[in-house]
C-alpha cells in the first residue's frame, strides 16, 4: 500500500486560416477500440481493483487533476473513486526511463511534477517529439487501442507521476474514454487546421480539450480581453462581433460546428480583437488552454501568423 507525503482573435480577426504542413509526426494508424483479442490482457477474469491508500491531501491533489481530463472527467463518481483508490504514485529521477518504445503498455501515467520527454527512433536515432508538463498523460493509447508503446518516455528533472494499471483501465475507463476520444477526434478531422495531423496527434489534442456549454446571447470571449483559451465549436451557432471606434459591434465572421477561434490572441500575445458571442439556444465549445496550445500547436505558430496577415 503506497502512502506518499510528497506535494507534490483577432479572433480570426475576421475569418479562419488555412491548414498548414504537420507538425513532427508520430504517425500511428488508428486501430479499432473494440476488445479485439491481444495476447491475455483481454481474457475475462474477475476484476478486483487494486487499492493504494493515500492521505486526504494525495487524494484531493490527484482529484483535481483527474477532473482537468477528458479521459476521467466523464467518469460516474464511484468509478472515479475506484480509479482514484487504484492509482499509485511513482518517482523518477532526471534521466530515467519511464517507458520504452515498443514494450506493451501496462499502466497510464498522469504527470504531476516534472516535465519528462517523449523520444521516438527515428532513422536509428531517438529524437525529442514531444516535452510533457504536468496534468498530461502518456502511455494511454497503448491501453486504448491494444498497440505497442509508440515512444520511450526519460525523466528530466525530478519526476513525480501516478500510475493506472491496465485492468483498471480496461473495466472503468476505456469504454468511456474511447468513446470520448473517437467523438473529439472525428471532429478534429473537420477542422481546417487539423487536417495535416494524423490520428495519433488528434489524440493527444483531444486529451487536451475541454468541453464547455454556453446558453444563447452568452459572450464567450471579450474584445479587449487576454486570450488564455483556443477554442473550437462543437455545437451551435456564435458570431464575431468587432466595434470600432466606440460604434455599435458589427458581425464580422459567423461560426458553426468545426470553425475555431481564438488563436490569433495568443499567437500574437495581443487582447481579443473580436467578441464571440452565441446564437443558438446553446453553444458547446472545445477549449485548448494556451500551455496546450503552444505545445501541441507550436509548430504552426509561423504559417497561422502568416496566414493571419492576409485578413487582418
């Protein structure tokens, strides 16, 4: 039993931009979700769930960062309590691997302290293709689509992270998190800007995303405002609204299911440049806060800007 005290736009100014190349692939097909056979980890067995105790404080801490992903938010309350009761805290020290390429995948790890990097072989090398930060997760497509792991994951600093077994995953999380991930991931498919990544890339997006709903007339960003947040619509109806001049705001741009908005603020560390403002009856928007949007998005961040220039 682990007890642990450790602490752990602008606005489309005015319309949307064009997809750009990908960034560093990691490129993976997509295989089914379905409890397809691969080797013993889907033979039916009773399902006994493990239990790490851990102090009010661990519990509350792990709490919050479950709730902040998709993969676990979603869940019924006394399935995240079992999932809470089965993960187990780990350390790493800088330059330990956490995982390897090509091993099957055991356990999930959610990142709480530390900022660990993903390395892939490439041409007989590995080579960087992605620096983690706390509140993300690695190692969970090997468990939601039965595949080998993809990269080998090192330590860099001190690294403190929680571990899912791939039992629990398999009996609480997976339907719902794949059901989730496929709903996110076909509808990254319709969005300009994601056309060029390929579905391991959309995954890890998706895993980033927030879903928030907004009734009618609500103002989802305000012109003026600090952009923190990258948004696509998932349902519904929203304008952009510009003033000018102290005038009355005009609809500059009208947004439906699979626009976007809300990149051009944090590209250019610039306010709002538009008010975005709801509809329909109601409005569920995706959001990509902007550590997810700078990591996951980086590589685009020149060909948005340029694009950018031919509106603004």
């Amino acid at each position: 039993e682990d007890e642990d005290e450790d602490e752990d736009e602008e606005e489309d100014d005015d319309a949307p931009d064009e997809p750009p190349p990908p960034p560093v692939s990691m490129s993976r097909q997509r295989a089914s979700v379905s409890a397809e056979a691969y080797g013993s980890w889907n033979q039916k067995k009773p399902f006994d769930p493990p239990k790490h105790t851990k102090t009010e404080e661990q519990a509350e801490r792990l709490r919050r960062i479950l709730s902040r992903s998709f993969m676990f938010s979603s869940l019924a309350k006394a399935d995240f309590d079992v999932v809470l009761l089965a993960m187990k805290e780990v350390s790493f020290l800088p330059g330990e691997r956490i995982i390897k390429e090509g091993d099957d995948g055991d356990f999930l790890c959610l990142i709480e302290e530390g900022n660990p990097e993903c390395k892939k072989l490439i041409d007989g090398e590995e080579k960087v293709v992605k620096q983690c930060a706390p509140g993300d997760i690695f190692g969970e497509l090997a468990l939601l689509y039965n595949a080998k792991l993809a990269a080998s994951v090192y330590a860099t600093d001190t690294c403190v992270a929680w571990q899912l077994d791939r039992e629990t995953f398999n009996h609480i999380v997976k339907e719902a998190a794949s059901r989730q991930t496929g709903k996110y991931v076909d509808l990254l498919e319709k969005v300009t800007i994601f056309f060029s990544l390929d579905d391991c890339q959309r995954v890890q997006v998706s895993d980033a995303l927030k879903s928030q709903t907004f009734e009618k007339d609500a103002i989802v960003i305000q012109q003026g405002d600090e952009g923190h947040d990258f948004y696509i619509v998932e349902e519904g109806s929203l304008v952009a609204l510009k003033q000018r001049d102290g005038s009355e705001p005009v609809e500059v741009m009208q947004y439906s299911a699979g626009s976007y908005f809300g990149e051009l603020a944090m590209l250019r560390e610039e306010p709002r440049a538009a008010s975005v403002k709801v509809t329909s009856d109601t409005a569920k928007v995706l959001s990509l806060d902007r550590r997810s949007f700078e990591r996951l998005l980086g590589p685009l961040r020149e060909l948005l800007l340029k694009k950018a220039v031919e509106y603004t």
